[in-house]
C-alpha cells in the first residue's frame, strides 16, 4: 500500500484544485448578475433621459402658453392706459405693464434657455441609446462565454472530485478516520508541505524525529496547526540528493 505521505501530495494537489474550480464557478453567476445590473442601471438612466426630455417639452409649452398670455395682457393694459382718463390710473397702468414687460423678458429668457437644453439633450440622445445597445450585446455576449465557461469548469471539478476520492481511497483504514476528521476542520487546507524543517501553514518548525516521519512518508499531524504534513517537491528532492550523497 502506498505511504501516507505519498498520497497526501496528490490529496493536496487535488483538493486545492478543487477549491479553486469551486471558486470560480461561484464567481461566475455574481459577474453575470453585476452585468444584469449594470443594463438595469443604464436602462434607468436613459429612460430617467428620455422622461426628462419630455419634461423640457411640456416645459417649453407651458412657458410658451405663458409668453402668450402675458403678451396678451400687456396689449390689454397699454390699450388701457391709452384710455385712462387721469394721471392716477395712467401710473398704476404704467407700474403693471413694467412688471409684465418683466415677467415676459424672463419668460422669453427660460425658454431659450429650455430649448437650448433640449436640442443638447436631443443631439446627445442617439449617443445614449448606442451605449445602452453596444453593453446589452457586451452583456449578451459575457453570459454566453460565462455559461459555457461554467460547464467547463463543473466539468473539470467532476474529475477533479473524481481523483481526489480515488487518491483519497489509497488511505488504509487506519489511518482514513483521522484525515476525514482533520479535513472536516480545514477542508482544502487541510495538509501543509514542509518549507526545510517548518510547517507551510503556520511556520511552526517541527522536531527532527518529526521531520524523520515526514520524510518516511509516515502518517504526521503538525503539533501545533494539526494540519497534515508531507515534502514538497524541492524538500523531496533535496533529501533525495543528500541521500545519493551519503550513499557515494
């Protein structure tokens, strides 16, 4: 039967694979709702710009009613101080056209300036709308890569699972019951390689016996993370070499 410590480098190598594919497929419906929202949130916007056209519109034609009727009432008030028979009404007529020749001039001024704005609005309207076009397609076309990348990577977690339980499998009885206990505590993270004599995950340096263990490949739990323990590939490598050089 294969060492622990052996099985625990593939174990690793697989469960964080694993975790990572499972990252990114949880990320994938989060970016395509951000997508969804950013449209809503343009769709908003140009319907809040479509509506305030309209709204500048109603505006020109009410101020307009308005320059009408007072450019009215300022022909009725001249016809009437053409015919006032004493100084006294003559003046008061005098202070009331005044007042409406004001009214009429800031009247005139708003709605210059309203149809200034509404032919910027106007002009500015069919950029609007192709930026709200070219992101629904962007968006479209995201969900579509996003859904298909999804697949893909549901489908490399499968047999991603698959060789973690198949590595997994490998463990004798003896020693499986103590893994799935410690991987429950710390799912992927649930091994740790050696960095020289130190645990990886929480650089803690374990005794020389310990390090002997690990290097049997024995089934070792730091003493103080609990995680368990095998080399890495260069820690591997460098006790393999110091081993030939013993042996010469």
């Amino acid at each position: 039967m294969t060492e622990p410590g052996i099985i625990f480098k593939e174990i690793h190598k697989y469960s964080i694979h694993a975790f990572e594919l499972q990252e990114h497929i949880a990320r994938i419906p989060r970016q395509i709702k951000a997508q969804k929202t950013r449209i809503e949130r343009m769709e908003k916007e140009f319907k809040d710009f479509q509506d305030l056209l309209k709204k500048i519109k109603v505006s020109i034609h009410e101020k307009e009613v308005s320059f009408k009727e007072l450019n009215a009432k300022n022909a009725k008030l001249q016809k009437q101080q053409n015919e006032a028979s004493d100084n006294k009404a003559y003046d008061a007529l005098k202070t009331e056209i005044g007042t409406t020749k004001a009214e009429i001039s800031k009247v005139e001024d708003e709605i210059l300036f309203a149809i200034t704005e509404q032919e910027e609005k106007t002009a500015a309207l069919p950029e609007q709308e192709k930026l709200l076009k070219t992101a629904k397609a962007e968006a479209i076309s995201i969900e579509k890569s996003s859904t298909e990348r999804k697949a893909e990577l549901e489908k490399q977690l499968t047999e991603t699972s698959a060789l973690l339980k198949a590595a997994e499998s490998q463990l004798s009885a003896e020693h499986l019951p103590k893994y799935l206990r410690i991987v429950q505590s710390f799912k992927h993270d649930a091994l740790s390689p050696l960095e020289g004599k130190t645990c990886a995950s929480c650089a803690t340096e374990i005794t020389s016996q310990m390090m002997n263990e690990v290097r049997s490949y024995q089934f070792v739990a730091c003493k103080s993370c609990n995680r368990l323990l095998y080399l890495s590939e260069q820690e591997e490598r460098v006790f393999r070499e110091s081993e030939a050089a013993d042996e010469a």
